[in-house]
C-alpha cells in the first residue's frame, strides 16, 4: 500500500515538474542585456609578442618599428593599438638610410587618428647624434607635430638643454623648448639671441 501510495506521488510531481524543466531549459539569455546588467563590455583583444610593424608608403619603408608585447583592440573606443615592452621604431629618410632611432617602453597607437603616445623612458637619436630623452612624447597626427608636458633634455655635439614641455616637427630639424635651462655654446664675441 506505501508502495503505490509513492508510486502515485512521485508520478503526480514527474507531471507538475516535467514541465517547469522544459520551460527553464528553453530559457536563453540576451548577451546585451547580461552586459548591461553587468557593465562589462566584451572587447575584442588581438596579442602577439615579439613583433615587427613596418610602415610603407609608395613602396618606401618610412618605419619599422619592434616590441616585445603587442596588442590590438579594435572595439575599444578608440580604437588603438599597444607596443610595450622594449619598443624601438627606426624612421628612414627618402634615400632608406636610418634618420631617427626611438626607444621607449611602452606606447599607444591610435588607429582613426593616427595620433601616437609613447612613455617610459622615451629616447630619439638621430643620425646627426642630437639625443632626446623625456618621460612621455606625444604624436599629434592632426597638426603634425610631437609635444611633451614632461621635463625633457637635448644633447647635441656643442649643448646641453633642459626644460619642461618641447614642441617638435616631424623630423625633429626644428623644436623649440619650453621653459628652457642649460648650457649653450657661443661663438668668442657673440652673444646668444
């Protein structure tokens, strides 16, 4: 008699539960809603390591540029592009001879815009042998300019300068320092303007 009486409960909730199953297994969650319940947004994240990026333009090399750690995020708002770790560009003049040498440790490529921010013990020697070192240099793709907030030191053949903030043309043949300080060699019999 326990035997049936169980029998017949335990089919009578088969029945009652048999569809609650069906239903919560039909059940699907919306990915845009569970992102803004959440706040989380999925980025797309492309990575590599030990990368060469080359830079032509009409079938001349105009950078080349190398990184321990590269990342791409496409759907980040804006889009950019990283290079960390140990990176180093060489900038070629129109004859392929290596005008410009930067080194840094980290840097950030903004793809819309083609602006560029480099940090980190941000380094540029030139063929020439003028040297830059600063802690932070930006790349203004819109006006074509680099500039820095940060204190900054220029060494050349003859002079030592220092300041806070420079402004540069894209092939570093003119700059000007803000805030400068140092030294500056004068011709006997000049003074300095």
């Amino acid at each position: 008699m326990i035997n049936s009486l169980c029998k017949y409960y335990l089919n009578r909730l088969a029945v009652l539960f048999l569809p609650v199953i069906f239903f919560c297994s039909a059940c699907n969650n919306d990915p845009e809603e569970i992102r803004a319940l959440t706040g989380n947004n999925y980025r797309q994240e492309d990575k590599a390591q030990d990368v060469t990026f080359i830079y032509s333009k009409d079938g001349v090399i105009k950078m080349r540029a190398f990184a321990h750690d590269f990342l791409r995020n496409e759907s980040a708002d804006p889009p950019y592009i990283d290079m960390n770790r140990g990176l180093k560009a060489e900038f070629f003049d129109s004859s392929g001879q290596v005008e410009h040498v930067l080194t840094a440790d980290s840097s950030r490529y903004y793809v819309a815009k083609g602006d560029v921010i480099v940090w980190d013990s941000v380094k540029i020697v030139s063929k020439k042998g003028q040297m830059l070192t600063t802690s932070e240099l930006i790349w203004n793709a819109g006006i074509q300019k680099f500039f820095t907030e940060k204190p900054v030191r220029i060494a050349t053949k003859n002079e030592v300068l220092y300041g806070n903030g420079m402004e540069a043309n894209s092939d570093f043949t003119w700059y000007q320092i803000l805030n400068p300080k140092g030294t500056v060699e004068v011709p006997k019999g000049e003074l300095p303007k």
